[in-house]
C-alpha cells in the first residue's frame, strides 16, 4: 500500500481549487494544525466565508472533532503536519477504525527521504507511509495539479465508501501555491496584533529576559521560531532548544525542574501551550521552582500566522490551577516589575507576555541535537560518552 512518489515538477495547486474541490464533495469545515507546507491553504480555509475553520489545539483533537461530526452526517477534513500522525494515531486507531469512521487526511510530510529539512523530522519522514501501511489507512500522495487533485480526491472517497476507513493524502512542500489574501478573516478567527510601539515583538521580549534570567538558569524552549530567537539573543550551555516535540516544552522543564539542581526557565508559546494545556495543572501540582513564560500573539507564528481557537488567559487560568504567582504584561512598560515580582517569588510561576505577530527573521540553531542536549546533562554531572542518532 506504499503511496506512489509525486513528480517533483509539478506546477503548485491553487489552495481555492482545492477549497471548491472539497466543498463539491460536502468538506465544509476543515480542523487544522498548522503546518508552514498547509500554510497557503490554511489562510485561504480561515478567511473563506463558505468554510468552516477549526484551528485544533492538536492532531488529536482535529481527528476527534471530524469523528463527532461524522456521526451527525457533517464532513470535516483534517489537514496536519506528519510529526503530529503519532499523537492523531489514539483516535484513528481507537475511534475511527474500530467504529468505521471515514475521515479524510490532509497530511504534509516533513523529512522525506532525500530531501533537506529539520532533523527533528527525519524519524516521521521516513517512517509515516510504513506507519499508515501498519495501521491500515490507504494513503496517496497529492499531485499538484487541479485534475490530479481531483482525481485523488475521488479516489480517496471512493475507497472511503468501500471500506469506512480513514483515508491520507500525503503532500510535499510547494504543493500549494501562495496568492494574496483578499478575503478578510471571519468573525470567528481571532484578531491578531501587528506590531506597535506599545507592544513587545517576542524577540525583544526574549532578549530582555535572558539579559536578566541568572546565567546558570536552564532555560527551554518550545519549537519554532522561540528557539531561534533565544540563539540569536546569546547562547549558553543551559539552553535547551527544543526543535521538534511542540506542546512538550512545559513538560520537559518540569522533569528537570524536579530534579533541584538548578532554577529552571520554560519559554513556550500560546499555541504550544495549549497542545499540551494538561501540563498546568502537573506543574502546578508539583511546585518545582519553575518561571513559565508564554508569548501570546493569538497565532501560530512559526508557520505562517495561523490563529489560535480563540484568546486564552493563561496567567488567569494558571493562578486558579495553583500556580504560587502570575503576571500578564501587555506592555513593555509593565515587565520590569512583573519580573521582579515572580523572581522574588519560590515555586511555579507563569509570566503571560504579549507580543506581536510579526516575527523578526532568525536563523536556525547550527547546534547538532545530540550535542545540546549532552551539554546540558553536562551541567548536572552526568557527562553523555556517546551520541545515539534517531
């Protein structure tokens, strides 16, 4: 059931094509977790007044949301990054199979073999046709043009109604060409903030914090462009960029938290946050001497400026979870002495500071992985002799 390799020429397909594709065939609302290789498509999804944008906290929630709303004879695709088919693999397997439910899959593979990219990807590129096989989910790659896509759709469903199977279809980077947004966002979809001279962008934010946090605070960051602005700011050993792993970031800090040896940093983002929102309350229970920062720009700024759900208000939310203290900045004015308070306060805390939506261009992290994070066990005196590859 290997999915057939795409020609690597073909011309990009218009996100609106495709848009009217699914629409003809009864996809009226689309649950997404971005992706910059869906970029195009998801921007046109989220401002079409005739689609339905569902933007999912997780791979999970997307792939549940499609489940329920076959129950009820609504189609919902769900379009997702490869990295996040092992967390979609609960409800697929669990849901979706053992109950018949066709859902159809929109899935960018990152990390195919024989193609650059972020090695965090390499073990789902090579791994998701042979993980789909497993499973048994019919799976073809997207060709990019209008007829072919068609047809692929029309395959797609007609082994949907034979089986009342899940069914993917797997695309390639440039698959969907961009276009100017002439559609304005819907009421749904929140405002995001461009940027403003009352209003930190998340780089100015990150700079100002690590000239301030104590040199030998471990400071972790979730994936995307946060870590890459930390880097820019300044590297030290104790940084620990996460480059995959979106959500976990919060988690991570608190194993090393646990440990005591030294006060711990998480840097997250607003939608990482809430792939993994569970985790507030585990830290929160735990009380280990943990600062959670969380830049809030209401989008997914590393891919492309997806929207989130909707606002959240994490520092609110963490200070009923048992957070021992909370502060959220709107302002740079502000965090100086929202800072200063959290410091002098043991136990975890949660700083909310919101940032802008225009993010300032960085580079990637030219850190081998292995090599970070053998630096950081380092610091706590369990040297790494040798480094394992994925």
């Amino acid at each position: 059931m290997n999915a057939t390799s795409a020609p690597e020429d073909t011309p990009a397909l218009d996100p609106d094509l495709v848009l009217d594709t699914l629409l003809a065939r009864g996809y009226r609302e689309m649950a997404a977790v971005p992706c910059s290789y869906l970029g195009p498509l998801l921007a046109r999804a989220a401002r079409r007044p005739d689609v339905t944008y569902f933007p999912a906290t997780c791979e999970s929630e997307a792939v549940s949301v499609a489940a329920g709303a076959w129950f009820t004879g609504r189609r919902v695709v769900v379009a997702l990054q490869n990295s996040g088919l092992g967390d979609a693999l609960n409800p697929l397997a669990s849901l979706c199979l053992p109950y018949g439910v066709p859902v159809l899959l929109l899935t960018s593979v990152r990390g195919e073999p024989g193609t650059r990219d972020e090695p965090h990807h390499d073990v789902m590129g090579r791994t998701t046709a042979r993980i789909l096989d497993d499973v048994g989910i019919a799976h073809a790659w997207v060709p990019a043009d209008s007829a072919g896509f068609v047809r692929a759709v029309a395959e797609a469903e007609r082994t949907m109604d034979a089986s009342r199977r899940a069914y993917c279809l797997l695309i390639r980077k440039g698959t969907f060409r961009d276009r100017p947004q002439t559609v304005p966002l819907g009421r749904s979809v929140p405002q995001q903030v461009p940027g403003t001279g009352d209003r930190l962008s998340r780089a100015q934010a990150i700079r100002w914090l690590r000239e301030r946090l104590p040199e030998e605070q471990v400071v972790v960051t979730t994936t995307g462009l946060t870590g890459r602005e930390l880097y820019a700011a300044g590297d030290r050993p104790t940084h620990l960029y996460l480059s995959g792993s979106m959500g976990c970031a919060s988690a991570v800090g608190l194993g090393i938290a646990r440990s005591g040896g030294r006060p711990v940093a998480v840097f997250d983002g607003d939608g990482a946050s809430l792939m993994r929102f569970g985790t507030l309350v585990s830290v929160a229970a735990s009380g280990p001497d943990l600062l959670h920062v969380i830049y809030n720009n209401g989008c997914y700024d590393s891919t492309g400026g997806q929207p989130l759900q909707g606002p959240v208000p994490f520092a609110a939310t963490a200070g009923l979870l048992g957070y021992a203290a909370t502060a959220c900045c709107a302002a740079p004015a502000e965090l100086p002495s929202a800072y200063d308070k959290l410091m002098a306060q043991p136990g975890p805390r949660l700083l909310e500071i919101k940032v802008t939506t225009d993010p300032v261009p960085a580079p990637r992290v030219p850190l081998a992985l292995p090599d970070i994070a053998a630096r950081l066990r380092a610091l706590f005196g369990s040297p790494v002799t040798t480094a394992t590859a994925s």
